[in-house]
C-alpha cells in the first residue's frame, strides 16, 4: 500500500500525468466509491458515485435505458462506459462484457469497474495496484466497489445499507448507500463531488428520454448531502411537471394535487406556489387562489407580469375581470 501512495505521490509531485504508466490514458484519476444497482420492480437502473475528484460525474458513470449501467473508476478507461453498453445491448451479459473489456486492457492492474445489465446481471473487477482500501462486492441486483478508501468498512456498510433500505425508490437507495459509504470512512483524501443518474427498463431512440435522473454535484463541501437535496428538488419538479400536464388537460383536481404536493416539499418555492394559484384560478377558487398571488408578486414583481401574459395562451382560463382582481 506504501508503495501505491507513494507512486501517486510522485506521479503529481514531478507534474507527471497517468500516461507515464503503460496502459493509462492522460488525465483519467478518479479514485472514488460507487454503486451500480437494479431495482427489481421497476427494473431501473442507477449509478451513484462520490470521489474527491472535481466533477466525478462526468467520468465515472454511464446508463442506457433498457441496456444497463457501468461505472469506471480508480485510474479511468472511460472506453468501459460506452463499449461496455454497447456489448450489453448486443446480448453479452454484464460479466461477459465485463470480462471481454478487461483481458483487453493493458492498464488493467489499475481499473476498477463495474457492470449491470438489463437482467440483473452484475459483475465487478478491481485490479491489483488500485489503491487500499480497494474491493468490490456484489449482491442481488447490485453491485458496490471503492479504492483509496480509509478502511475496509466502506464497502460492506455500502452493500449493507442498499439491502436494508430495499423498501426506497432505487434513487433514494443508491443515495443511502453512498451516505453509508461517507460514515464508514469513505475516500481517505475526503470530500468533492457526486453524481446520480437513473434509466429506465425499456430501451428508446430517444436520446432526450435515456436518463430519468440526471443529478451531479461537481464541487461541493458536503456533495452527497447535496446530492440528496437535490434528488427531493427532482422529485418535487416531477410533481410540477404532472400538474403542467394536467392543467393542459383542463384536469384542475388533478394539477391542483400535484402542484400541492411539490408546494408540501419546498413551501417557499415561488415557483411552486404560483402554479398552485394558478390551478386554483382555473378551478374557480379564485378568492383562495388571490392570496397565493399576492404573496408571489410581493417577492417578486415579474411574476405578476407574467400573469398578465398567461390568458393568451390559455394557461389561466380567467375572465379580464378576474385578472383584474389577481393582479391588482
């Protein structure tokens, strides 16, 4: 182990990069802890990383709705992410392309990478100059791995906490997994950044419907508790973006739930609470919905602008005495 920190050390102290070591690409040092998980109901799949490394996300984590997840890390070949997916969309099980990918690389004493596939199918690999504390574990419809730990109580705390959180959403899981990791010890050197992203079961051609969450964190004091606060901002906007589908509906019961729900998660949310009154409007509770605005455009003037501009475009089915009155 003495050694490996040592060869890290002088790596950065001469201003050498990774491409000095045979195998290794220039610029790809990403020691961090990660999960790459399934959930069986739902048959999303997820990828959640953590490293004291700027912007880990970028690097570390790959999805492809209805294919699988891979996350690549220790001295990075981000070509596991991409070609990994590929394989796995072919038919080849996560530990096939996992294995394929691996007898290939030169670099290979230095990767650590993990795949899973559509059918549950994990497999890890962890090469033998990664930095201690350094191993991966698999489990049912999972898979956790870590180098450049503090102990070696990261990973089993990582796998321990996915199991007994098995009655969350798979995102909120993989998030209490990574809290378990941080706990236990987690990346010697500290704290940095994170990342979430989540796909789904079913393949697509459409680029823009491949990740359902798509969270990082790329430099931050405390990045997996942002990462959580992040994840309730996503679910909150998901309510947001049901109660926009059903207000285009003319389905105001309906917006007016979901909208409240998200208001119920962040009550200061301007945002939030604008579209709530505007739902109220539209369903004739318009001396509830009065208050509501009054409180926005007290905060801000712009909304009150747009209130104005809503009407048009059939957003707010009002009268032009009933706006009168909501923006007076």
């Amino acid at each position: 182990m003495k050694k490996l920190l040592l060869l890290t050390c002088l790596l950065f102290s001469a201003g050498l990069s990774s491409q000095n070591i045979k195998g290794l690409s220039k610029d790809a040092f990403a020691h961090t802890y990660s999960i790459v998980a399934r959930d069986t109901i739902t048959g999303e799949m997820a990828v959640g990383v953590q490293s004291h490394w700027f912007s880990v996300g970028s690097i570390v984590s790959w999805g492809k709705a209805g294919v699988g997840v891979v996350a690549t890390q220790s001295f990075v070949n981000p070509a596991y992410g991409p070609e990994g997916l590929e394989l796995m969309a072919n038919g080849i099980s996560a530990e096939q392309a996992l294995t394929r990918l691996v007898e290939k690389d030169e670099g290979r004493a230095y990767r650590q990478v993990a795949f899973l596939d559509a059918n549950g199918n994990v497999s890890g690999f962890t090469g033998e100059k990664c930095v201690e504390a350094a191993e991966d574990l698999q489990g049912k419809n999972f898979s956790v791995q870590a180098n450049m730990m503090l102990n070696d109580e990261v990973i089993p705390a990582m796998a321990e906490a996915f199991v007994r959180y098995s009655d969350y959403p798979l995102p909120e899981r993989v998030v209490e997994a990574l809290k378990a990791a941080q706990e236990a010890g987690g990346d010697i050197r500290g704290k940095q950044s994170a990342a979430l992203i989540v796909v789904g079961p079913e393949r697509t051609d459409k680029s823009w419907e491949e990740k359902k969450i798509d969270l990082r964190v790329d430099d931050h004091k405390t990045p997996i508790r942002e990462l959580e606060r992040l994840l309730k901002v996503h679910r909150a906007y998901e309510h947001m973006n049901k109660g926009d589908l059903a207000v285009e509906e003319g389905n105001m019961q309906k917006a007016l739930k979901e909208y409240g729900a998200a208001e119920k998660m962040f009550p200061e949310n301007l945002e939030m609470k604008y579209w709530k009154a505007v739902a109220l409007a539209n369903s004739g509770r318009l001396e509830e919905a009065k208050p509501i605005f009054k409180k926005v455009f007290s905060e801000d003037e712009n909304w009150r602008e747009m209130t104005t501009r809503l009407p048009a475009s059939g957003i707010l089915t009002v009268s032009d005495e009933e706006l009168q009155a909501i923006i007076e």
